[in-house]
C-alpha cells in the first residue's frame, strides 16, 4: 500500500485495534439521516410482522437444519480455541455453520456461512435458545459464548435457555471472514485501520489503498461489501428459524446493542425478548456519539487520576486537577522517542500506543491499577504494560495470532455508515480534542485528516436515526452503567426511550456487566426479565459489588 504520512511513529496494530473498537459502534458519518437508497428495508420479505411468515424467496435458507458436531477449529486463535474446547468439556458444547445468503437480495447468488457454538441447556425444560453478541462490531461470539457458559455456568439463564455464540458475518470463523493484514503488519503497525485516527495523517491514496487490501484478502469487493449490520440482523433471523424458535431471545452488549435495535426494526413481531447491555445511542449521529464517547473516557480517565492521587505515589501526581498535563508530559515525547517493549525489546510504545494503552484499561475500574503501573513504567523507559494491555483488548494471542477484531470493526463501521469529508474529520478532532485533551497529541495534523472509509464505493445503509417508531414490540430491557466510559449512560436512557424498554440503571465505573455472573442484583433482573419475561420496577438501580482479584484485571475486550 502507499506509504502513510505521519508526525509520529509507526501506529502499532495493537493501538489500532483498541482505536477502532474504543466507541463500539463508531465509524465514518456526521450524518443524521439514511442513505438516499431504500437498501435499509425488509423489501424482500413477505410478511415481517408474521413469525411464521419465511421470507419470499429465502424458504432454503430458513428451513436448514444446523448440523452441530465437534468444535474443531471454531477458535481464531490458540486463546480462542481453549476457550471452545473448556466449554466443549464442562458444558458439552457443540458447534455448527449456517449458510446465508452473502446478498439478501440476490438468494440464488453466493453464500456465506456463519459459525455458530451452542451450549445445551442444563435443565429439563427448556425455553429455547439465546442468541448473544459481545459487541465491537468485530467480537467474536463463538469465543465469548465458551466463555460465557463458564462465568453463567450456574445460572438460571443457561439452565432454561441454549446459549447460541456466532460469528457475525465477516468475524473469526464465519466466510467469508474480513482480512486486512497479516499477523506481521498488526504487530508492526503497517496498517492502521481506524475511522479518524486521532495521531496520524493519511492521504487519498492512503484511503483507497487500505479498501482495495482488504477486497483483495477477504473474497472481492462483492463480500466486502455484504458485511454491514442490517444483513448481520438478518443472518440472526435465519438463526431463529434454524434453531426452531417462533421468536428470538436476545443478549446484545455494545455494538450488539446497535445489532438487536436493527433487528428489532426489521423484525418487530419476531421478538420475544431483548437484554441490551451498554447501549448505543440510536438517534445521534455518528460525529455526535464520537465526541459523546471521547467525553466519556477522559471523564473517566479523570476518575482514574483521583483514584491514583488518593493512592500515593501517583505518576500523574498528587493533583487530579493536573493529570492530563502530566500525562502530556509523559506521552508527547513519545511521539519522537519511543520506548521499548516485550522481552526482546520489539515493541514500541509511541504517543499512540501509550494513549491506547490507557484507553483500554479506562473500560474497568479494575484495570485502573494496571494503567497507572503502566505510567509509572513509563517513567523509567519502559512500555510493556501500556502494550499487553492493549494486546489484551485486540485479543492478540501470547504467540502473536491477531484475531479479525480490528479488521471487522473497520470494515463493518465503513458498510454502515456516511462516511466523512476530510474537513470534517478535521472538525472532529478538533472537537474531540477539546472536550477530551487527554488525546491530544499536541500537533496540528489537519492536513491528513481523512476519513479511513472514504474510498468505500457503495453507499453504507444503515442509517440515523434508525429503531425510531418501531410497532409491536415486547417489553425490552436496557441495561446501563452510569460510569460505562465508551457508551455513557445518557445513550442507555436514550435507546429505552427510543424501544419503549424498561431500563435498569447499574452505578459504577465499567463497560457491560451482564454476562459475568458475578453480579447479583444485576443477574437476578436479567434472569427474572428473560425467563418470566418480568420487567424491573421503573426507577430501578443496581451497584457493582467489588469482586476480589489476584492481580489487576485485563480490560474486557471487545467493544
């Protein structure tokens, strides 16, 4: 590809990934409105408000029995698969593909497959199955549905349901799965992906050649183009009718927050209940949740500072009032001289690395004493800590395998939403800049700031507002931390609003908090809301309990 323009160093793959899944559900659009085109209807389906109704033309697909066997090579990386294997041994896990069609409007055409883990239910009277995504868009649900059987094992949720995991389209093991680089150019930062790319400068060229990398490595520019999240919604609708529910059951945290919203308008009458845990704010546009979620972790991050200051020996000093300039201080010059990392001294930790490292640890309050370790290595020359933890958050395996997170969360964002002029990218930073100083760099780079989605040919079809006016409903239930960093609860309140949920409020300082099985208050209203289909009293609160930790907590990954 040509050679990327920048003031700082080489953007370590690692900060990518943590750069393009930091908001979830963000990508390319300032816009407020759908797309000209009417590609975001159920045109091609008979009757959505009919459960019973297969849409015209689809019947092969929907009518398909999954044929679950052994989980063999359903992880995408080492990491991944020991996870599948623990479930396939604890909780008798079995795996399976679905084919889809790669476009809904062409079923006759190519397919795609979609991998799918489900974990039996360990009771004798079974509800149905409960479809889950962990979010990003890019998370793998194969993996994090094994590791959800273990932290949910006793739980009356998997007792009554089948815990269903999937690769969305384009992600870990489904195909055609989103390839942009290799393992080499993530560890070496050849190929940053991310939307706005805070600390660094790209040129149209830059732009066309990423898009035209990652057609070429992920089956053409027809699948390339088949992975936005409305046709994920619709993979979810096969799913339903393969697994032999009526109507579907869901968990959506994050970015699957935004997946179940579209399903839900898509298919209102095919619900039978939805648990959305780290809520995507469906009626802002994508500039407007950037700033939102930027304002949310450099609140966070002063909170991470108070919480340093009160420990003593703080690195970014004894004033909270005096962080940010702290961390400057610390950071900035990493932009010229970066340290190393690893145990043969072959990372780098630039200004990029060193913001995103701190990044994915303001995802939890546990990981806060893993950042400030991490600053403190800082000082002495050191970047390892600020590096694993974003390794951590980018799912790179210990050996150096990448999963397709980053790529995925490119390339799904890029389908689903308006993309940006370069003039307002370079507004967005701006803006972002201001309301979070935390992330910036403290150069002008407004001549390279670019949309990394530009050179995408089609126009995206997802829309904003959209999940607006949807009739027919059940009851949903929105679940929102009032410390969430990445989706800030103002966003949870806003999608109970816009669905006509009912919303539990959880107070604390983390992102998501419904699959750790930790959490009583929170699991028994989730438990309660799923099988009895029985809302939370209006009004109602849970608080994070303290979980006793051997050693500072990784940040969850994922978006």
């Amino acid at each position: 590809m040509a050679s990327m323009t920048r003031t700082t160093p080489p953007l370590r793959a690692a900060a990518c990934a943590a750069a393009a899944a930091l908001l979830l559900a963000t990508a390319c659009s300032p816009g407020g409105t759908p797309p000209d085109d009417d590609s975001s209807s159920t045109s091609s389906t008979a009757d959505p408000t009919d459960p019973a109704a297969d849409p015209a033309g689809l019947e092969t697909f929907y009518d398909q029995e999954l044929a679950f066997g052994p989980c063999e090579d359903y992880g995408t990386t080492p990491t991944h698969q020991e996870a599948v294997d623990a479930a396939v041994a604890t909780s008798a896990a079995e795996c399976a593909r679905a084919t889809v069609p790669l476009d809904y409007d062409d079923p006759g055409g190519e397919t795609a497959e979609i991998a799918v883990i489900r974990i039996p239910a360990r009771g004798g009277d079974p509800i149905g199955s409960l479809l889950t995504n962990p979010g990003g868009p890019g998370g793998s649900g194969v993996y994090s549905g094994a590791l959800t059987a273990q932290t949910l094992a006793a739980s009356p949720v998997t007792e009554r349901f089948d815990l269903i995991g999937f690769d969305p389209r384009g992600v870990g093991r489904s195909t055609p799965a989103i390839d942009c680089h290799t393992d080499a150019e993530a560890d070496d930062g050849s190929y940053p992906l991310s939307a706005i790319m805070l600390a660094s400068e790209f040129t149209a060229q830059d732009t066309a050649a990423i898009f035209e990398r990652c057609a070429e490595l992920s089956g053409g520019e027809q699948a390339l183009q088949a992975m936005g999240t409305r046709d994920a919604a619709r993979d979810m609708d096969v799913l339903r009718a393969a697994l032999g529910d009526e109507r579907l059951t869901y968990l959506g945290q994050s970015y699957g927050t935004r997946l179940g919203a579209v399903y839900a308008e898509q298919f209102p009458q095919r619900v039978r209940a939805m648990v959305l845990d780290g809520a995507a704010d469906p009626t802002q546009s994508t500039y407007e949740r950037r700033v939102a979620a930027y304002t949310g972790f450099q609140r966070a991050f002063e909170e991470m500072a108070a919480f340093c200051a009160e420990q003593g020996d703080c690195p970014l000093g004894d004033d909270p009032a005096g962080a940010v300039a702290a961390f400057h201080d610390l950071a900035r010059p990493l932009a010229e001289n970066p340290v190393p990392a690893g145990e043969s001294d072959e990372f780098a930790v630039g200004f990029d690395e060193a913001v995103n490292g701190v990044t994915a640890g303001l995802y939890a309050f546990d990981a806060w004493p893993a950042i400030i370790e991490g600053l403190r290595e800082l000082q002495q020359g050191r970047g390892d800590i600020l590096t694993l933890l974003t390794f951590s958050f980018g799912q790179r395996d210990a050996g150096g395998t990448w999963p397709n997170f980053a790529e995925a969360n490119y390339a799904i964002n890029c389908r689903d939403e308006v993309r940006m002029t370069p003039e307002e990218v370079a507004a967005l930073r701006e803006e972002i800049y201001d309301v979070a100083p935390l992330y910036d760099p403290g150069v002008d780079l407004s001549d390279g700031a670019r949309d990394t989605c530009e050179a995408w040919p089609q126009q995206p079809d997802l829309g904003f507002p959209h999940a607006v006016g949807i009739e027919g409903l059940p009851e949903l239930l929105v679940v929102s931390i009032t410390g969430d960093a990445t989706t800030p609860h103002a966003g949870g309140i806003a999608l109970a609003d816009v669905l006509g949920a009912s919303l539990l409020t959880v107070e604390g300082e983390q992102h998501t908090i419904t699959t750790q099985g930790n959490q009583p208050c929170v699991d028994d209203a989730v438990a309660r809301y799923l099988i009895d289909l029985t809302v939370p009293e209006e009004g109602a609160s849970c608080g994070i309990e303290p979980v006793p930790t051997a050693a500072p907590a990784a940040p969850p990954a994922g978006g």
